[in-house]
C-alpha cells in the first residue's frame, strides 16, 4: 500500500512497482483522487485522518508511507496522528513492514557535521524548522511501533529532491535560502532526483529492508561548482559589503521561506549513501543533473546550453572567471 499516492514520489513509486513481475497487488491511497490508470493498481480516495483504511490495506505485505502536510506549518500532532492511525491498521489487519519517508534534514546543520553523515550519526534537527522536527517525531513514533509489534521499518532520509517540474518545497526553499547567505559560508550540498528516491522506496518494500538509510546521489556539489550550477560569480565580496549584501537581501526576502533554513545554508549536512549502495540500491542521476532538472530555466538562463547539458551529465569542468554583467546580475536577482 502507498499513501499519498498522487504525490510527486507517490506516482513514481506506483510506476515502479506496476513494472515489477513479482508485485501482486498494489494499493494506492490519498485524500485527493489518485490520478493512476494502471492495470493491476487498485486506488482509493482516502483521508488517513478519518476514513477506515483496514479494508484497503486488508492483504497487504508492506506500507510505503509518504502522505504528509507540504505547507511550511505542519502540525506535527497531526503528522503523527496520521502515522498512528496507518500503524494501528496494519496490526489489525497483520501487514509487518513500514517504508517511512523521513528526510537528510533530521541530522541538523552544524559546523561539526561531518562530511559525509552516515546513519550513525546522531539526528539533531534544527529546532526553527518544523518539518525537520517532524520527521525526526515520525522516525521515533516508527521505531517505538517496531519495538512494540517486532515488525520490520526501513526509514529512509533522502537529500533535497528535485525534478522536472515537480520541485518540493525543501527543494526550493533550499535553493532560495542560498542567495540570503553570507559570501563566507559555501558548504557543500546534495540534490536527489524523484526517480532516484522512488526506486530506493520501492527497494526498501520490495526487500523487506530493516534499518535506516540515507538516500543521495554519489557525493556533492562543491561551492565553485554551485556557483557555476546557479550562474554566480565565481568571486567573493570584502567581507563588509559581504556583510551589506546580506543584510539588504535578508530585508527583502520572504521570512516564512527562510524559516529555519539559515544553518542548513551555512553548515554541512551531506550524507554517504554506502549502506543503501551495499543493499543494492544505485543511483541513475548525478547531484548536478537533479539540480538541473529542477531548477526553472530562468534561473539557469546565464549558463549556455552546451554547458547546461555538460552539468546535466555530471561533467564538472574548471570554472572560469564571470564577467561584470554577471556579478551585477547575481546583485540584482539577489535583492529582488
């Protein structure tokens, strides 16, 4: 059973798992009207708040749960009540493995991260930003459903995830959040593609996987390749007008988009993808190709197509000095 099956991962996930021989039957559930015409994918219009979801998931082996509230002010009760209700149900109807869709976000952005995190790793989320927070109330509420029922949980933090035309809202507040940095901070970042998340999803159901993983392409993006990735200046400013610069761009910006993001922005928070590797899971896109594709062409409008399409296929070539025109145009858009 998916939840959240109209979702953007949701739609890949059901893909997937209908291109699969050995998958019996798949169960699509969401609040709104599942968009699934496919042969063999039984869809159901849902509210896992308050309808009865036994006779849905009556027979099924796995829950690939992806439901949740998108809007910056989650309410975290609410999220957990909603995994509540999803676990209570597959005791009763005796379905013994979870797929949790958590996220890279719960390991926090500090300035002793190191680089990359592996599971082990302590999760410390940055308390400003509620939809980190939940995800780490999700995990424990899906571990403490482990211990209780000795059922199986495959929790899976996957890095900011992007697409064509299908952008979450981390993804592009993220995106965002870098132009309202200071000039002095450029830690290195990840970008995870939809498809690259949905096969490890369909991975983890179709494994009966038992543990956390990390989700994220091979590596990161260093500060002299995003620059060239978001077309900015390959320079930096005195730390004063730096300091200037910042402060005018944070006056304009929207708050509720920078919200808790600032530490994720200035601090390391890259994660080793080693043990969903070792399962058998591979990545079909590059950091630099997920960021590509979810990026909207106006942004990337500075990069010439020859060189869009290098980046696109992960080809990280020596970055040149930009002209003048493109450092005040990177000033322009900045303060916007």
């Amino acid at each position: 059973m998916v939840t959240g099956a109209s979702g953007a991962v949701g739609k890949r996930v059901i893909s997937l798992l209908v291109e699969q021989a050995e998958t019996d039957r798949i169960v699509a559930i969401d609040r709104r009207r599942p968009a699934l015409e496919r042969e063999g994918v039984e869809s159901h219009q849902l509210d896992l708040m308050t309808d009865d979801l036994e006779p849905a998931m009556e027979g099924c082996d796995s829950v690939i749960h992806l439901a949740e509230d998108h809007s910056r002010r989650s309410d975290a009760a609410a999220a957990v009540a909603t995994l509540d209700r999803v676990l209570t149900a597959a005791d009763n109807v005796g379905c013994r493995h979870l797929v949790l869709l958590s996220s890279a976000l719960v390991y926090g952005a500090y300035p002793d991260n190191p680089v990359p995190l592996t599971e082990t790793h302590p999760i410390r989320p940055i308390p400003a930003l509620a939809h980190a927070t939940i995800k780490a109330g999700l995990e424990a509420r899906a571990e403490a459903w482990r211990a209780e029922s000795g059922a199986k949980v495959a929790v899976l933090r996957p890095a900011a995830a992007l697409s064509d035309g299908d952008s979450s809202w981390i993804g592009a507040a993220l995106r965002a959040a870098t132009a309202v940095r200071s000039e002095q901070v450029d830690p290195p970042v990840q970008f995870l593609h939809h498809d690259d998340l949905a096969s490890a999803l369909v991975l983890a159901a179709r494994r009966q996987l038992d543990s956390v993983y990390n989700v994220a392409p091979d590596g990161w993006i260093g500060a002299e390749l995003f620059r060239a990735l978001r077309g900015e200046a390959a320079v930096r400013l005195p730390e004063r007008l730096s300091e200037w610069r910042l402060r005018a761009a944070k006056s304009l910006a929207d708050r509720n988009l920078l919200d808790g993001l600032e530490p994720y922005v200035s601090w390391p928070w890259v994660v080793s993808n080693d043990r969903l590797r070792a399962v058998g899971w591979k990545p079909a896109y590059s950091n630099e190709a997920a960021f590509v594709a979810g990026t909207p062409a106006p942004l990337l409008s500075s990069i010439n197509p020859q060189r869009r399409q290098e980046l696109a296929l992960g080809v990280a070539g020596t970055v040149g000095a930009v002209a003048v025109g493109g450092a005040l145009w990177v000033l322009r858009r900045t303060l916007r």
